[in-house]
C-alpha cells in the first residue's frame, strides 16, 4: 500500500474519533480556501487550546473552506489554497513549518513565493513574543489573541482575493495586529554588531505593529474532544488569561496583559457542562487559575454530587490558594498532585522577580495538599535569575528540606529550569547565566540524596531557546543549517562557525547583557507594556540586589 494510501487511511480513522463541541460550516461555492496546520503530530496539536479554537472559528464560517495539517496526518486539501496558517507554540518546531513547506512545494522565504503560492500567515506565542528568528519564512504574523485578528484577516483577505500577491500584503500590512515582516528592514552597525535601525520601507507602512488583546470576558474552551490527543479524552477550559502577579521573567503575564478572567455564569460553567456532555475529564487552564475572584464559587460547583465521576486537573495555581477544602475536592475529583510555581526558596530573588509569597506560605500549602488527601505535590524553581548568589540555592535546598519534613507522606518533586531572557519583559535585556548548569547540578545531588525528585530541565535546552528568544534575522540561515545538523547546543555552534563573520557570536544572543538603550530585534513590535515601563519594573527589580 501506498504511503500517501496509509496515511489517508489513518488520518480518516483518527478524524472519525473526534467528538466535536461546535456545528462546522457548509462552505459556500466561493469560499476562501484554506490550509491550517500545526507543525507537530496530530496529538500534540490537537491537544492544543489555540490551535482548537482558531479552526474551530474558521470551521465555523461559510466563507471559509478549511483543512488541518499535522506533520503526520492530513485532510484532504484543496488544490488552490490562498492562505496557509501555522500556529507555533514551541520554537524548535520551526524545523517541521519548513518541512511541511517543501512538502507542498512551497518556497521556504517569502520573497521567493509567486502568484501561485498562498499567504503563509502564523501566530501563537512563539511568533507574538519575537518572530524575528522566523520572519523569512512568513509572509504575514498576527501578534496577539485570534479572537480579535482571526476575522480582520479573513475579512481583508477576501476584499483582495483578486489582487496581485504585492497589493494583497500591502492592504494586510495596514491592519491593526498583523505585521508583514518583509515591509520592514533592518540595518546593523556591522555583521557582527548589534541592530542600528528598523523602519518600514515606505511611508504607508506603520513603523510600529502593535499587539491585539481581546478584552472579553468569554474565554477559550475545547471545541473538539479525543481519546487520541496527548491528554487523552480532556475538555480544556480557559478560567483566567495572563497573570496580575507580573513575575518580571515571566512572558506568559507581560506578553498577555491585562488579566482577564472568564465569567462564572455566563462562560465558565456553561462551557463545562457542554464538555461534561462528551467527556467526564475537565482541565482548567490558566497562569494563575485559582486568581480566579470567584474560584471559590466554581469550586463549589464542582464539589456538587453529581460531578462525583469527574476527573478534574487543574494548571499551576498560587501558593496561598491551595487550602485543605481545595485539596480535599481536587482528591475527591481523580486529582493526585498539585502543581506550584515558587522559583526560588530565597526570598531576596523572589524580590527582584516580584514573586508575592514566602517560604512559610509554601510549607503551609504543602501541609494542607497532604491534609486534602493529595498524594504529591510539585513545585516548579529556577536558578540563574539575575542577582542571584550561591547562598540563595541553598535557600531553595533548605526550603524543599522544610517542605519535606512537614509534608513527609506527600511524594515531593522540583522541577527547575535555567533563566532565559524573553521578549517585552522586564529582563528581556540580561542574558543567560552560565553558571546555571553548574547550579542545577548542585540542587541535583542536594536533593536528590534526601529523597525528593529532582527533574531539571536541559540547560543546553535553555542556551538554544534564549538564542531564539532574543534573536533576529541574521539567525533565518542559522536555523535552516541546525536543521540539517540536529537540535543540539553542537549543532548550533556548528553553524555560527559556518557563518563567522555574517552574525555575531552565540553569546551576544544568548549570554550578554544588553544596553536598555540598544534596538531590540521586536523594537518595532509593540507588546502589552512600553519600554518605559519595563525598565522602571526592571529598576525596582535590582533595588533588591
């Protein structure tokens, strides 16, 4: 059999699995044909919230004809598509856009593409946060939240249906959110130097894109069910979006400003009884979820006796929510462990990153989790934030101690990553520590010897992802030779020596401090907060060193 043939037949079984939350459209005779895809495997991308509703809006309307793409299945696709859609969620997964271009005989740079070939558009946090890196590869970016962009786009797109690719861009470039990065150039001091300017190439393209934020009060929920999505069988819900703690590392609160919260009678508990009418499991989403004003209402609701077969998880909440009733409902609904970030044990760093709590309140969480019934608890840290000391990882080595010995039958595990510098934060301008690797070996052997599960992330991970984070187009051939090389710190390093003298060295990206006074790579890109603000945040910031 074919492999066009096996896939085919596998994409109809998977598709045929899924129960949907939504009533798809019957496209029109003239629809807009388009091609949405997900540069993952299908239960990586069906597993994820953005990427569910995006096609579930464009599903929805008859002036649209769409097809999903995964890098393992596919719909059938219309021979003419005019717009391709990627949405990124991971950086490494540029590597599989590229794929999927060439795939469809697709010319991987924008200025490469004729009359023939679609718009490649994409979005999601990866591209919002700095599309630089990636800008070569895209004809048009949506900075922001879909619900805002998603019809500005389909709407202009049909008004220029019949116009050359040129004038098609051009009239996009205007709309508020949606950025054209090939309208835009950008000089550097030298090869090697940093960035000198960035200006549109005429007058009638804006110098500065801004990022859309919906300000509803109806957040995201699952439009489609599967017991083949990485979280199998799960009904996803957004209670809250953003943060009002503003840790100042922390791209998913800046980036996504101002909070919002979804309302409890008119969006949260309508959304899970149409989930419960598919599916027993509930995940309630958000950075801060349990910031909720009205979780404690929602909680009732949920502890009612006829969810007594819900499975329900819950995403990171905030030290001082966990209380026993919380834990004991959570216990109650198939949950066995609660996941909290605290960062550091070392309350000078919880300073300078503005994380509100103290070890106290972490101790005490921990002691009502166990209370509650749960059977582990998880705390998220990081080392390598700047200011930090030796002495302050043995705060977080003492503090994981206490823990310990006040919860002793809660299975105890730290999960820790290293620094990384990202986009419209305030520490957007320090780099990444090289003393972190030497640091998450420390805490390793500390904690892991007194019985508590060490789970580091990859410090070479965080030396590539800070590479992409404060990268910008000098990177565009960097990424196309690591793709060919691997994804490892070697790969990379491989290809700067290729490229000596074109871009700056690895640690200008990845390890230097930059100037508050330098042209970032997004300069041109406007996130939720001006660059005064962040650098008054990032000055009360080091008030504390």
């Amino acid at each position: 059999m074919a492999v066009a043939t096996i896939i085919l037949v596998l994409a109809v079984s998977v598709f045929s699995q899924e129960r949907l939350l939504f009533t798809p459209a019957c496209p029109e005779p003239n629809a807009v044909p388009v091609i949405f895809a997900f540069p993952n495997t299908y239960n990586i991308g069906i597993t994820s919230l953005g990427y569910q509703v995006i096609w579930a809006t464009l599903a929805g309307r008859e002036d649209v004809a769409v097809s999903r793409v995964f890098t393992d299945i596919q719909e059938s696709l219309p021979r003419h598509p005019e717009l391709f859609g990627f949405s990124v969620s991971w950086e490494l997964d540029y590597i599989n856009i590229l794929s999927l271009l060439e795939r469809f005989d697709i010319p991987l740079h924008s200025d490469q593409r004729g009359e023939e070939h679609p718009l490649i558009f994409g979005g999601g946090p990866v591209l919002t946060a700095n599309p630089e890196p990636f800008a070569a590869f895209f004809d048009v970016i949506l900075l922001g939240d879909g619900e805002n962009l998603l019809p500005n786009l389909i709407e202009t797109a049909k008004e220029v249906r019949e116009r050359d690719r040129a004038a098609k861009l051009k009239t996009l470039a205007q709309v508020p959110g949606i950025y054209v990065p090939s309208f835009y150039e950008v000089a550097y001091e030298d090869p090697e130097g940093a960035i000198a300017d960035i200006a549109p190439v005429d007058s009638t393209i804006p110098s500065q894109v801004e990022k859309q934020t919906y300000r509803g009060n109806t957040l995201s929920a699952s439009t489609v069910v599967t017991e083949n999505a990485a979280w199998e069988n799960i009904f996803m819900v957004e209670v809250v979006r953003s943060c009002p703690e503003m840790c100042r590392f922390c791209l998913a609160s800046y980036l996504t400003l101002p909070f919002r919260k979804a309302s409890l009678e008119g969006s949260l508990i309508p959304a899970i009884e149409a989930g419960l009418s598919v599916t027993n499991r509930i995940g309630l989403l958000g950075a801060s979820v349990t910031q909720h004003p009205e979780f404690d209402e929602l909680l009732n609701h949920l502890a009612r006796p006829e969810y007594e077969d819900v499975r329900l998880s819950v995403a990171s909440v905030r030290t001082n929510t966990v209380t026993e009733k919380f834990a004991k409902i959570l216990s109650q609904r198939d949950t066995r462990s609660l996941t909290i970030a605290v960062e550091s044990g070392s309350e000078k760093i919880r300073q300078i990153i503005n994380k509100k709590l103290d070890n106290e309140e972490i101790v005490q969480a921990a002691v009502n989790a166990q209370a509650g019934g749960l059977k582990g608890l998880k705390l998220y840290g990081m080392v390598g934030v700047p200011g930090e000391e030796e002495s302050d990882i043995d705060a977080t080595v003492d503090m994981m101690l206490a823990v310990k010995k006040a919860a002793p039958r809660l299975k105890l595990t730290l999960g820790c990553s290293t620094f990384v510098p990202k986009a419209h934060t305030p520490f957007q301008w320090f780099g990444v520590n090289k003393a972190g690797k030497k640091r998450l070996n420390y805490l390793q052997k500390k904690l892991r010897s007194r019985g508590i599960d060490f789970r580091p992330e990859s410090y070479n991970w965080s030396v590539i992802q800070a590479l992409i984070s404060r990268g910008d187009r000098r990177l565009t051939p960097l990424l196309e030779l690591t793709r060919h090389y691997g994804d490892s710190v070697g790969s990379y390093k491989r290809a700067f020596k290729e490229l000596k003298g074109q871009l700056p060295p690895l640690a200008f990206y990845v390890h230097q401090d930059w100037d508050t006074n330098q042209v970032l790579p997004w300069s041109h890109l406007q996130g939720s907060l001006p660059q005064a603000t962040l650098e008054k945040h990032l000055s009360d910031a080091m008030s504390y060193q």
